[in-house]
C-alpha cells in the first residue's frame, strides 16, 4: 500500500474511531442521567443531541470514507447513497445548528434579567424539544436535493460537476445546479455562524464585563455552573468555527472548478469531521455531570476486575 495512501488511512481510522466512542460514551452517560434524574437542563439536552448529531456525522461519512481508503470497493448501491449522503447532510447540518442553538440559549440563560427576557427565561425549558423539531424540518427540506444528485460509483472517469466521494458520487450534471447547492449549503452554515458568533461575543462580553460579581458569587453553585456552561460553549464555538473555515476555503476551491482532485475531496471531509471527533471530549472534560457518570462506571468496573482476578487466584 502506498505511503500517502497508508498515512491517509490510519488518520480516518483514528479520527473516526476516537469520535465514535467519545460521542457514544457522551450519549451513555447523560442516557444514564435520563435514567436516574426526572428531567435534563436544557443545556445538557443540547449537549446529548449534539452528540447524536455528531455520531450520525461520523457513521454515516467517516466510517465508509475509511473503508474505501482502505480499499474496499462496491459498498453502496444507488439507493445505500442516497440514504447515507442525505443521511449525512443532515447530520452535518444539525451539527452547526445545534452548536448555534447552544451558544444561543446559553446567552440567554446568563444575560441580565429585563422585561423581555423574564418571560423567556422560564419558558426555556420547554422549547427545546420544538426547537429541535424545527432544525430537523428545516434541513431534511434544505438537504432534500441530495438523494436526486447521489449515486453509487460508475467504471470509468468522473463527469464534470461531480463530488467523487470515493464510496459515492454526487452528480450536480451542470454548472447551475452545483453552484446552487454550494450556495444554499455555504448560506446556512454562515447564518448559523454568525448567530453563533454573536451570541458567543456577547457571552465572552457579560463575562468580561461581570468578572468581579462572578469571582464574588462562585461560592453560589447555581452561578459556577452557569460560568462552566458559558466557558464550555465559547470553546465549542471556537473549535466548530475554526474548522468550518478550514472547510469552507476548500468548499468554495471546489465549487471554483469543474472536477474535484480526489486529494482535495479527502482534506475537506477530514477537517469537516474533526469537530465531530473533537467536541465530546471538550464535553467530557468540562461538564461535572458526564464526567461523574463516567468515573462512577469506571469505578464499579474496577472491583469486579479485582474480584476476577481473586478468583482466577
């Protein structure tokens, strides 16, 4: 196998391995919170449901890429890309709406209390759920076109307008259409973006500004956890938006001409995934309730390997 062939696969494999376990020991543990706690915050509800976004990111991109880097052929048919590049579309699109979600309400939980918002702030909790409703609506609609372009790979070259995606191909068929997709893809995630950004800023801003009342309320539980939250979004923020843009300058290289080096291809769908791989781990280390879970089960798995060990003795 050759070098670059061999590098390329072993960064998928890590890359997708590391982001499915951390997504699905995110999801196991706030499964076990649901479990043993009558009702999430809202902001770990988003966390869970980024998570699952996430794990459906990686399966449905990351796990065949691997696969086909490491030279398996004919894994889907016509109808398996369909469903797994709308699949995925959806999942990269509930990715950076639910970070946005996210760095929204945080903003609203932590901002000062007025006439608007002491209504709003109650009713939090229970948009959540329609929220979530209203961005999966949203991006089924928005990536609906993506089944009708997709298509498993044919013998021979690639025809112009096409994303060659190794284990798929996605057939624009002409100029028009490929810059039409390209743009209503790239104009969601910068709207997302830029909510997520301003909301994140004037976050970073109420922090800033209310350094000292924070240093003098830390004693109180309910305002630490609050700072956590707040800290932990801005870090998502910054990790999603920094590889969005790697993303988008090749995005944009590639809707500049007309076929797609396969190279090029590779290098954006690794950078795409990477806050999917990245951010449970960001969760893990920075949210108490995860990280609890997780210690607890680590500890109870400890003495039943102790006692293994006795017996085995």
């Amino acid at each position: 196998m050759d070098l670059c062939v061999t590098i390329k696969g072993v960064s998928f494999l890590l890359q997708t391995g590391m982001g499915i376990l951390g997504n699905t020991v995110v999801l196991l543990a706030y499964a076990h919170i649901i479990y043993t706690e009558p009702k999430l915050l809202p902001v770990d509800m988003i966390l869970c449901h980024l998570a699952f976004a996430n794990l459906m990111l990686l399966l449905t991109r990351c796990v065949p890429q691997t696969m086909t880097v490491f030279g398996l052929k004919d894994l889907l048919n016509d109808p398996g890309c369909k469903v797994v590049i709308y699949a995925y579309r959806i999942g990269r699109a509930l990715s950076v709406c639910i970070t946005c979600m996210l760095s929204v309400f945080q903003a609203v939980t932590i901002a000062p209390a007025g006439p608007r918002l002491s209504r709003l702030k109650p009713a939090l909790p229970s948009l959540v759920l329609p929220t979530f409703a209203g961005l999966w609506l949203l991006n089924m609609a928005i990536c609906i076109a993506a089944p009708f372009f997709s298509m498993a790979p044919r013998n021979g070259t690639v025809p112009a307008f096409t994303l060659n995606l190794g284990f798929c191909h996605v057939d624009f068929r002409d100029n028009l259409s490929y810059v039409i997709n390209g743009v209503a893809v790239s104009g969601r995630d910068f709207a997302f973006v830029a909510l997520m950004l301003g909301s994140s800023g004037y976050i970073l801003l109420l922090l800033h500004r209310h350094s000292r009342q924070v240093r003098g309320i830390r004693r109180s539980q309910g305002a630490g956890a609050e700072t956590r939250a707040a800290k932990t979004v801005v870090t998502l923020v910054v990790l999603y938006v920094v590889f969005f843009g790697i993303d988008n300058v090749i995005w944009i290289y590639m809707l500049t001409v007309a076929k797609v080096s396969p190279v090029v291809a590779d290098m954006r769908v690794f950078f795409s995934s990477c806050y999917a791989s990245l951010s449970p781990y960001f969760i893990i280390s920075s949210n108490k309730k995860v990280k609890a879970k997780i210690v607890c089960a680590a500890e109870q798995d400890q003495p039943s390997a102790d006692n293994q060990e006795s017996s085995d003795k």
